[in-house]
C-alpha cells in the first residue's frame, strides 16, 4: 500500500483558500486518492477521492498530478468550521483497507 | 443521511473485564469496519467484515475479536481488557467494492484502568 505524507499543520485566512498538500509518490496505478477530515470529538467525514482525473464537488477540489505522485485538496473558502486534521489516503482497489496517515492539522483563522 | 451510531461515547472498564462495543449502521451497507486512533499513530484497522458472519483480520487484531450476527450490527469485543487498550475506538460502515466513501460513527472512548 502506498503510503502518504502530508505536513503537520498548516494555517488559513477565514475566506481565502485552503491548500492541503499531499505527497504519495509510490502510489501505484490502481490506488484511489482519498481525502477525510476529522473534526474534534468527531468521526472521520469523507471529503473526496480521485484517481487520476481532478475533481470536484460542493465540498473540495481535488487536483492530482500527471505522474499521480501528488494532489492537492483545495477548499476555496475556508471558514472556522472548516478547522480539523485532514486525511489523505491511498485506498488499494481490490482491498478493504485504508492506511491513515497522522493527517494535517487545518487551523482557520477569523 | 447515513447514520453509524455506537453505543457509548465514553467508557471506563477495569482491567481483565470483557468488553463490548457495538455499532449499528442505518444504510444496509455490506462493509463494517472497527478502528483504534490513538494520538500520533492516527487511525489503525483492527477488523473489518464484508457480510454477515464475514471478517478479515486488520492491522491490529491481537487482543480483540468481532461479531456480525446481522447486517447492520458489528460488535466489536474487547475480551479481557487491558490498560494499552484505552483508545478512541471508531466505526465505519461502507457498500462493497470500489470507490465507496466509509461513513464513521461518533466514536466511543475506552478507558480501561
């Protein structure tokens, strides 16, 4: 399973957009790039996933490299809700398992 | 909405007790999974069930068993607990196959003294 690196921690102006990094460059070709934030004293919440195209939806963006080593998850209005540790997973087609990471800590500052 | 509910939120159990928590999901999915979070280890698989009556060793089974008796049920069973179990347990339930998002529920945590 590919494993995936993200940065501890990063900050983000209320309404401007957060840029979450994601390194996964063993990933191979048929690993699905999930993403999953984690808001305090709550669950995991699915945001998005991707395999090789760059996709969208009412939550994030998700924008993956050519060479599929990286991606990066966008959300283009952060708001102090939107304050959690995000995921990025490498999800192995044919597996159940996810392998999450200790995720990148999202602070939003108003 | 999905819904993964688990029957407590906060548990304290003494050691060598048997302990048992249960999850139930609302959307007929196939897939149960029960996780352990733990702070800077993030999230590690212990079990996980495709069906009913089905279950796959995780990452970190020693120390607990599961049961699935029925589809929306998955117990996971703790049978003589110990203090390096206190942990956040986490439950997901998903459908089968490719590409389907895990829903979790709240989480439950154990404390085992």
């Amino acid at each position: 399973d590919a494993k995936t690196t993200q940065p501890p921690s990063m900050d983000c102006a209320e309404g401007r957009a957060a840029n979450l990094p994601c390194n996964h460059s063993t990933i191979s070709g048929n690993e699905y790039v999930y993403w999953y934030r984690q808001i305090h004293s709550q669950g995991p919440q699915y945001i998005i996933h991707g395999l090789k195209n760059n996709e969208t939806n009412e939550m994030a963006s998700l924008i993956i490299t050519e060479d599929r080593k990286s991606s990066t998850l966008i959300l283009p209005h952060a708001t102090l809700r939107d304050t959690a540790v995000y995921y990025c997973i490498a999800f192995t087609s044919g597996t159940y398992k996810y392998i999450f990471g200790t995720g990148t800590r999202l602070k939003v500052l108003a | 909405d999905v819904k993964v509910t688990q029957s407590s939120r906060y548990l304290v159990k003494r050691t060598g007790e048997k302990v048992f928590l249960e999850c139930v999901q609302d959307m007929d999915h196939e897939n149960m999974f029960w996780y352990r979070q733990d702070p800077g280890l993030g999230l590690r698989l212990i079990y996980f069930s495709y069906d009913v009556k089905m279950k796959e060793k995780g990452d970190i089974p020693e120390g607990y068993s599961v049961s699935r008796e029925k589809k929306e049920r998955f117990s996971l069973i703790l049978e003589s607990a110990s203090t390096n179990q206190t942990s956040m347990y986490l439950c997901a339930s998903s459908l089968p196959g490719l590409g389907y998002e895990q829903y979790f529920g709240p989480g439950t945590r154990l404390t085992v003294t």
